[in-house]
C-alpha cells in the first residue's frame, strides 16, 4: 500500500487531444451558396464546413494558419445533415473576398 502525504493526493487527469497539425484536416471545404457569398461581400465572413470533433479556436487556429490572417470571431452550428459549419468573420484590414477569389468561389 502506498501512501501519500495531503500534498500528493492524487488529482484526476484531463485527457488531452493531440492538436489537429495540418489545418485543413480542420477546415474541410467552403460552402458555396449564394447566402455564404453574400456574407463575403456584406459581413467579411467566410462560410466553412468544419471537421464536426474541431472547436471555435481549433478553427480559428487553422483559419490564420492557412490563410495568413487575423480571425475576430468564430459562431458554429450543426445542420441537418450533421455537419458543421463555422461563419468566420475577418478582421477589418482583411478581405473574404480575396480569400474568396484565391479559392476559387468567386
């Protein structure tokens, strides 16, 4: 039997995830509706499908990563078919559209 002193006590463990390397194992491919385009164009968001396991900063994470910009907010939702999609809005100095056009949506 071992024993511990009060300090020791043994503390449950979080179980930690390995992080996603490579981003686009997050980022899945973009959504191309015209809804998602007009958000492009009105709000300087992009619509994604996302890998449904990935949280918000998983995906903003892999969001910068792929395309050298700064992510300012990250809303997520399930639908119907059981995927999940992230609205990513840029920061104001970026533009959705040329990320857009680099992807070949627009």
């Amino acid at each position: 039997m071992i024993f511990m002193a009060k300090d020791e006590k043994a503390k449950p463990k979080k179980e930690e995830r390995e992080p996603l390397v490579d981003p686009w194992s997050i980022l899945l491919h973009p959504l191309l509706t015209e809804k998602a385009i007009g958000k492009i164009e009105a709000e300087n968001k992009l619509i994604f499908i996302v890998n449904r396991k990935s949280n918000k900063r998983q995906i903003k994470w892999a969001t910068e990563r792929a395309f050298n910009v700064k992510v300012d907010d990250v809303s997520t939702m399930l639908d119907r078919k059981g995927r999940k999609k992230a609205w990513i809005r840029l920061s104001k100095e970026y533009s959705a559209s040329d990320i857009a056009t680099r992807l070949g949506m627009l």
